[in-house]
C-alpha cells in the first residue's frame, strides 16, 4: 500500500496560473488569502492528509464502520484522527469568522478538501455534510439558531448531517412523508424515517446536527410543502452543552461496496414520541434551502472525483515503475519496468491528463463562486454566478464519471494484483463507484445542465462560454510548433462540436424532450471533455509563456504542453461523436416499445 502524496506543485499551479488566486485575495473579506499563505495551508494540509488520513484509509475499508443497538463505532484510529482534525482547525477553513471559522475563499477550501477526499475518502464525508448543514444554518436559520448550532459545527465538536432520502423518495422528494407537528412554543415534533443518512451515527463526536426534510400539517402537496428543521442528536442543556437525548435514532447501516468505513445511516425519527425540531427559516422553504446545502455538496462530490482519480494514478504510477515484467519493444532489453510498454503509458497518460483537466476545472469553478459572492461589481457577480451554475452539474457529472473511468485504469495496470484488495487499486474503484449516485446520480446532473441551465435560457451562458473558449483556440493558433498544432486542431475540433451540441438542445428541447433527453449524458460528457480540454489549453499556453521567459521548473512546464497535446489527441478527439449521439441518438434509443426491451 502507498502512502498518499499531495499533488502540491499542479495544485499551486493551477490556483495561480489558471484559477487567479491573487485576484480572488483582492476580493472584499478575502485580503488574507495571499500565495504565500495559501501556500502554507496546502503544504500543512498535504502534511496532515499524508500523515494521519491515509495511513488509516486501507485499515478503514477493511474494519469498517459497526452498528450495534443504535450506536455506530468508527474504524480504528478515525475518532483520533478527527479529533486531530478539529485541534488543527481544518474543520472551519471556508467557514464566516464571526462564528469562529478562517474565512478563506472556496478555491482554498477546495484544494485542501481534495486532500481530505484524496488520502481518506470515507473520513472525509464527515465535514463534507457538516459544512453543508453550517451553509444552510448561516443563509436561512434565525439569529438563535446559528449562535446556538454554528460555533460547534464550525469547530467541528458536533458534525452535521443532511436527511432528504426516504424509502418512496429517493430523486424524487416530492414524496417525502416525514411529518413535523408544530407544539406552540416555537419547536416541532418530527416523525418520519430517513435513509442513506451519512454520518448519521458515529462516535467521533458529543453531538450531532440533524438537518431533515419534513411536511408540517395541512402543507401544500408535492415539494412546495417541505420544511427544512434542526433536530440535534442530543437536546442542549441551558449552557449549551449536550443533555437529554432527542427521539432520533440510527436503526441500521448499510452494507455497500464501498466506503466502508463511512457509517450509511437508516433513521428513525419520533419512534417514542415525537423527536424535537428547530424550523430553518419558514415552513415549505425547505426544499430551496436544502438545495443550498446540495449544490455544495454536488461541488464537493466532484471533488471526489478528482480526487480518488490523482489517488488511483498516484498507486498506478507507483506500481508501473516498480513492477518488472516484459521487454522493450524497441530495443528487445529487458526484463524492464512495465511503465516502458506503450499500453501502459497510454493508460498512465489518461489518468493524469483528465486527473490534470479535472482539477484545473474544479478549482477554476469555485474562483468564480468566491467572485460570485464578493466581487464588488454587480455584473460581474451575476456573470460568475451565472458560470458557476452552468458548471456545477459539469463538475459533479464529469468529474465522478471519469474519476470511475480512471479507478479502473488504475485497477488495470496492476494486472491480477489489482483485483485483489492488499494492493489498494480495488478500493479506490469502489469508493469511486457512490460518486456518480449520491447528490443527484450523472443522469440528473445532466438533465439539469441540458434544461435548467442550457434550454431555459436559449443557451445564452454556454454561448458566452464558448466565445471564450474561442480565445484560447485563436491563442493556440499563434503558438508555434507541432505540440501546439495538435492541441488547436483537437480543442478547435472539441469547441465546435460542443456549439454545435449546444444549439441542437436549446433549439430541439421543446418540440423533442424525449429525444433531446436521451442525449443528455453524451451532452455532459462532452462538455466536460472540452471544458476540460480548454483549462489544459490554457496550462499549455502559460507553460509556453513560463518556458520563453526561462521561468525555472523546465521540466514541470514541458510536461504541461505534452500532456495538453495528450488530452487534445486521445481525448478531444471523442467530442464530435459525442456530439452527433447528442444530435441524432434519440431516435433509435425510444424506438424499441418497452415490452421488446
């Protein structure tokens, strides 16, 4: 098993070059985020993500998590690393300092997080929904609630959770039965039961903050009757500490083929009573809080993606170097590492460029949801907005898919020993696998992206995108050199593939829903191929600019162009297919009548 090494100098790059670090440090609130700090938070989070995350992930997934009479225990050495975790103060670094978190900016968080997701994937689940629940409590909860919920949850001595999942409603909440019956002083009694509840159970913390999804009586039918309610693990004494127990409790956990050692929670609300609940903002709210928490969480798990595919080739890469099996093909020497046959490096290769492309995306999307949130002029937060919410289904969908894609990659370079679990390459393939499920499954985040941000505003965001795009193509074409030749022939190919994409959903999405739906994975895909495609443009050009001015670093820069070239060769090359299932593969998917399926 190897030990999980933090990708520092791309994630450095990426923040400065390519995300514009020093441009979000300029916005209001965020003067303390300067290169050299961030620098020293990646290098202390690398440090900690190394030293006490990833020696225990392995041991994690193999002892997992244990239920018994409604109380989870972690893993070996998890209760110890996440009290090491909240003494390091990492559990509030993107959280409000009024209610003691760092303030840092989403871009900052996101590198650090994806430490956290790449070295331990089942441990970091835990701040994952604390956080969401904190962004919920911090937009919509009274001045009562977060001065009672946040200083704990930010600190990280109580964890959060988020209860949407029924039975009868899964992607579906307008099914949601959970009742919570108003008592006359201000508090609700909740009853109902919640499933796939992450972190809904554990003993790493005193207390734990249940964020849930309920009907209050006589609401309006379907999802404008959801309630979003705090109901806290145990009641809070008039100190603030934790007394009574609520009438909530963990009846079971699920047994999954992955990330074993996060606690999957079955919950029971008001079995004996009535559990106390706390109302977030107003009563049939709920949903449009919830989906607060959501999108961060769909940001997050995109995250995931990146993250467990730069973990896969961290393994593969390790493994290709040492294992020794085979000749040269060209010079018939031998035997020689394996990372010396052409097959191999080409599955090498596809794991670092879209790991590369991934992460460039990722963070070049959350810059622009800390200028979203902070840019002092009004248009441009509404622009950046607007691209964040275009890009966030990209990031979710995209993201998890290929980090599967690139698991299994890893698997494969190991030959037989990667299908068997001591060498680690199957655990991360399996922990990958939830990614494209929770939080909206890539079918969902594609429909979004083709109908909420694509058709109801006549593609006007991907346009502006496209032309944008457009400049790094006419950029490209002043670059000389073969290298550059192919990396504007593949993202000039990509680009237009993806207008012409674009065009056909916004045009054909009323008269052919059917049809324009079938096509709305190849869709996501291809976008994320050529969103991806332009951050590696955009790499490859500064690599150059870096390159001219003898910027130090040769080596590092050289291999941003070639792997550029890669990703246009290997990768860009996909878009026009991708494109024309979007544009005719309706047809022939909704021909066949169920019965003959």
């Amino acid at each position: 098993m190897s030990t999980y090494s933090a990708p520092l100098r791309d994630m450095q790059f990426v923040l400065r070059e390519l995300a514009g670090i020093e441009q979000v440090g300029k916005l209001p609130g965020y003067e303390e985020a300067t290169p050299d700090t961030v620098d020293a938070i990646l290098e202390e989070a690398g440090k900690f993500a190394a030293g006490a995350l990833s020696p225990i992930n392995g041991s994690g997934d193999h002892e997992g998590a244990k239920w018994h009479d409604s109380k989870v225990t972690m893993p070996a050495g998890f209760k110890e690393a996440y009290k090491q975790f909240v003494e390091n103060g990492w559990n509030g670094i993107g959280c409000e300092p009024e209610y003691g978190g760092q303030g840092m900016p989403k871009v900052v968080v996101a590198a650090v997080q994806e430490m956290w997701k790449a070295s331990n994937m089942a441990f970091s689940l835990c701040p994952l929904l604390t956080t969401g629940a904190i962004e919920a409590i911090t937009l919509n909860g009274s001045p009562e609630l977060k001065q009672t919920y946040l200083p704990k949850m930010i600190e990280g001595s109580w964890t959060g959770t988020m209860n949407l999942t029924e039975p009868q409603a899964g992607s579906d909440l307008a099914l949601v039965r959970s009742r919570a019956v108003p008592q006359g002083d201000g508090t609700y009694k909740v009853f109902g039961q919640k499933i796939f509840i992450t972190y809904g159970e554990h003993d790493m913390t005193d207390n734990i903050i249940h964020l849930v999804l309920a009907r209050t009586p006589d609401a309006p039918e379907g999802v404008k009757g959801i309630s979003l309610f705090v109901v806290p693990k145990f009641l809070l004494n008039a100190d603030g500490s934790p007394g009574a127990r609520n009438d909530v409790r963990c009846v079971s956990i699920e047994h999954k083929l992955g990330i074993h050692a996060s606690p999957t929670c079955v919950m029971a609300y008001g079995d004996n009573g009535g559990a106390i609940g706390y109302l977030v903002g107003k009563e049939n709210e709920g949903l449009k809080y919830m989906f607060v928490m959501m999108n961060a969480a769909r940001f997050a798990v995109g995250l995931e993606g990146v993250a467990i595919a730069d973990r896969a080739y961290q393994r593969a890469l390790e493994y290709a170097r040492e294992r020794i099996q085979g000749r040269d093909l060209a010079d018939g020497s031998g035997p020689v590492p394996i990372i010396r046959h052409p097959d191999i490096r080409r599955m090498l290769m596809l794991m670092k460029s879209q790991a590369e492309a991934m992460r460039a995306l990722a963070y070049v999307v959350a810059a622009a949801h800390d200028a979203a949130a902070r840019h002092p002029d009004a248009e441009e937060r509404k622009r950046n907005q607007a691209f964040v919410d275009l890009m966030i289904p990209v990031v979710k969908g995209w993201s998890t898919e290929t980090g599967i894609e690139v698991a299994s990659l890893g698997v494969q370079i190991h030959g037989g020993m990667g299908f068997i679990e001591e060498t680690g390459a199957a655990q991360y393939l399996r922990d990958a696998r939830i990614t494209t499920i929770y939080e909206g499954t890539t079918g969902i985040q594609a429909n979004d992206l083709i109908g909420r941000k694509i058709a109801r505003e006549g593609g006007a965001t991907i346009k502006a995108v496209i032309g944008i795009m457009k400049q790094v193509e006419e950029a490209l074409a002043k670059q000389p050199g073969e290298e550059f030749a192919a990396i504007h022939a593949g993202f000039s190919r990509g680009v237009q593939a993806l207008a012409e994409a674009a065009t056909h959903v916004a045009t054909n999405f009323s008269q052919d829903i059917k049809g324009v739906h079938v096509g709305a994975v190849p869709f996501l895909r291809l976008m994320g191929i050529v969103s991806g495609g332009w951050q590696m443009a955009r790499a490859a050009l500064v690599a150059q600019r870096k390159l001219a001015a003898g910027d130090g670093d040769a080596g590092f820069y050289k291999a941003k162009i070639s792997t550029a070239r890669f990703f246009a060769d290997h990768l860009l090359s996909q878009a026009p297919g991708l494109a024309a299932t979007v544009i005719k593969g309706g047809a022939g998917a909704m021909a066949v009548p169920e019965e003959a399926l």
